[in-house]
C-alpha cells in the first residue's frame, strides 16, 4: 500500500501534532506526566499508518502486535491546557523483533519532554516474542 | 462460589471507596468528570466479586461480558485530590439480558454525583446481546 | 477575533475528527465507553477554538471555566483500534450560564454513540456559576 | 501528626494493594503499559499518607507540590483485568529538592513491571524547584 520509505532519523524526524485537552490536565494545571506516553505512541501509531501500516490490520492479518517493553521518558517543562504539540518519532535501532524509538514533545520551538521507547513485535495471542512481519521490515532498507 | 444473595437496594446499597489520586484530576483542580464512569465501574466490579463473580473468570467459562449500553450522570460537587469517595450500586430492574444500576458518589455525607447506568450482557466474540449466566441470575432470588 | 456566528446546529453540526488508539480501548478489544466523553470535550473544545475562543485564554481573561454537569449516552455500536471517528456539535439551547449540547459519534456513516451535556459555566476560584461571558454570547446572535 | 519513620528500603519496601479493572485495560487484553506510572503514583501518594503527609494538604500549607521530571520502565509481563497486583516504593535516594524512587509491581510473587522515578518539589504557582518541606524531611532521619 505505500512505497519503500526510509526510517525517521534525527535529521528527518517523523512528526505528529497533539492538542492538549482537559482531559490530558491534572490539579497542578498541566499536562499529567503519564500522557506524554499515549502522545508517544498517538505519534507512532501515525508514523506507521504513514508509511501504510495499520495495526489493527497488522494484527488480522499476521496475528502479531507491537508491545512497549521500556520506556524512559525526561519531563523538561509543562505543558498545559490548549497548548499545540509536535510529538516527533526517530528510529534509533531496528532489530528483528524490536526497534528503539526516540520521542520528543515539542512547543513552539521548546522541547517539552523526551523519551527513549522500546517496541517489541509479540504473538497477539501468546504474547510471546515474534519477528516483526516483513511488511514492516521491507519497507525501511 | 458464593450463597445465594439479594441486590443491593436502596435501603441496603453495595458501598465501595475510592480514593482521588492525581491522575483523576483535571486543571479546574478537581475529578475530572468522565472519571466518576470509571469510579462506578470499579464499584460494579465490587460488587459483583463480592457475591463471587470474577468478570474475567466469566468471560472465560461462558464467553459473556457486560458492556455500558446507556449512562444518564448528574454532576453535583467536585472531589478534589486526596479526598475519600463512596461509591454505592443499587440494582432498578434485572432483566435476562440486561440491567439498570443507580449509582452514587459521596464524600462525608455530601452526594458529590449520581447516575442511572444500564449494562448488557453480550457474547464478547460476536458482541451480540445474550442472556445473563445463570450463575449470576441464580445468586439473586 | 471572530465574525459573529451561528450555532451549530441539527442541519449544520460541527464536525471534528477523532482516531482510536490504543490508549482508547479496553481488553473488550472496543473503545471503553467512558472515553466517548473525552471525544466528545475535545469536540467542543475545538468548535469553541472554531469561532476563535481558547479555554485557557477565557479562564485568564474571566476566570470563568465550563464545568459538564449533565451527561446522559447512549451507546449503539463499538469503535474499534486505528477507526477514523467523526464527532458532532449540535447546540439545542442556549442559555446565560449554561448550555445543553447535542453530540454523536459516527463512523463512515454509522452512529455509533449519541449524547447530550449540559455545561455550565462557573468562577474558576469559588466553582459558583456565572454567566457565560458576553465575548462567547455575543458570537452567537 | 505523625511520628519519626524510616524510609522504605529495599528489605522493607512500602506495599500498596491495586486491582486492575476494564478502565486499565486495553485491546491486546492487557494492562495498557502507561497505566503503570498510575499504579506507581496511587503507592507513591499512600506511602507519603502512611507517614501522615497529605499532598493537597501540603499543597495549601506550603505551596509546594511534587512533580516527576524522571521515569525509567521495564515491562516484563503482563498484568490482566481482575488481576490483583502489589506495589512496591523504595527510597534510593532523597535530596534537598527531589527523591528517587524504585517502584515495582508485582502479582501473586510474579515481578510484572519495574521503574525508577526521580520526583522534584516545586512551587504550585511557578513550577520552579523548591526545597521538599521539612515536615516531609524530619519525618525521616
């Protein structure tokens, strides 16, 4: 469904915007920490569908899903309420049944947040480690 | 698993506390809403495990889980972070395939929410509507 | 900063889309259906957005904040990983501190989830309500 | 209102009890990995209670509320609905304006997930860094 592509680095980074939401906010006026995880992954999700991929088909078709095995994420500053965000997606390795991704939140020109956020491709219904289908693999060479 | 019961009514509601934690909050500073749904559903899971029913056992042996079909929520005042909350469930009608529940939130005496939320069972597969298992319907005579 | 408009209404709603991640769904392999609630906000947010006002900005400028306090839902179908969702803003009434919005949830044609909310709009500080400021009002003839 | 403690180590860390219900869930069927940094916090904020310290309380009295600026996550396996699970927190280190803490998560003597999380102090109103109060230091020496 897409073309080879080549995979987000830094110099290219794949970028997705998110808007912040009341519901993102906690009672200290921003953006709950543990949300920059789901805007992590709102990013990825959209860098793969980028490139043709979507993970619900992905899984009909090849019973494999991608689960997050490590995160490590630094909070630099807050964002809040209505605040614009670029959340940006760079390929930093991509192994046989895992790639470690590097993440950044942006505002305005501010690096909000970063993260570094390992995937593993595992059997839907074993949870089990498996390769990343090659429809994934072949698009990136 | 469990004696057979009677539904919690209004005179004899099920009583469950949850306790506010940031990530209930929202930048008005208190629970933010749609979370009240959430503090509900804990307090039907309770009280179902108290009469010995496990959702996921359920699931497994029958192949039936219930799903949110309508919620009518009346919000009146707002928790606040660190505030003790009781969540009460009330049975209305139990009908073969169905439920409807009233459900409260209170702090100390004041009645911070309340709503009317209807359940169904469904087939998790097909997600089609099915009767209650028995072994639920049996507990309340 | 806007022209003067006119309320979205039942012949005209306000359209704003919304896509399902993984964040969104529950082990049903759905969207948790209190989550239609969030969807919902970030439609109402983005209408206001739409005639040029910003949540943020108004509470700083007014110290008036909108608070839901009626919810009633009704859920038809699920919306499952990576769907394109499109939410509705309908306004059905208008009123000096408070108004009761009409929203849906549709997919490709499919309404999979409807609601109505009552906002009301209270002083940021005490949580009294207020009314409506007139820079929101106005637009609306 | 509270007397001398000691702080949790890893012979003797705090334990704070968690079920996992729909809302934590996702479509793989399983805990959704960022609801870990939740489960971690609810333990963080029982512990800081245990020792008689309210953070909303704190929060009026001093200004000061914490905030995490570092998390670290390995997910190891999976936590799933009705599942009941542990929480661990242990001090490894407190300084005048921020403390690490390693948190882990366990069920029925199975480690599930693991993390390291530096919280800072800071004033409520301008997010900078303060010194933790010493109502929270004097409890432990």
């Amino acid at each position: 469904m897409s073309e080879p592509a080549t995979l987000p680095s830094a110099s290219q980074p794949f970028r997705h915007p998110v808007r912040v939401y009341w519901e993102d906010t906690d009672a200290g006026g921003v953006v709950f920490y543990a949300n920059y995880l789901k805007f992590f992954e709102r990013a990825r999700t959209e860098w793969l569908r980028s490139v043709g991929i979507s993970q619900q088909t992905l899984r009909e078709a090849t019973g494999a899903i991608f689960v997050v095995t490590d995160t490590t994420v630094r909070y630099r500053q807050s964002a809040r309420l209505d605040d614009a965000l670029d959340i940006t997606v760079v390929v930093e390795e991509l192994r046989p049944a895992s790639m470690r991704l590097s993440q950044q939140a942006w505002r305005a020109g501010h690096l909000l947040c970063e993260g570094t956020i390992r995937i593993g491709c595992v059997d839907a219904a074993s949870l089990r480690p498996c390769r990343i289908p090659s429809q994934i693999t072949t698009l990136f060479q």
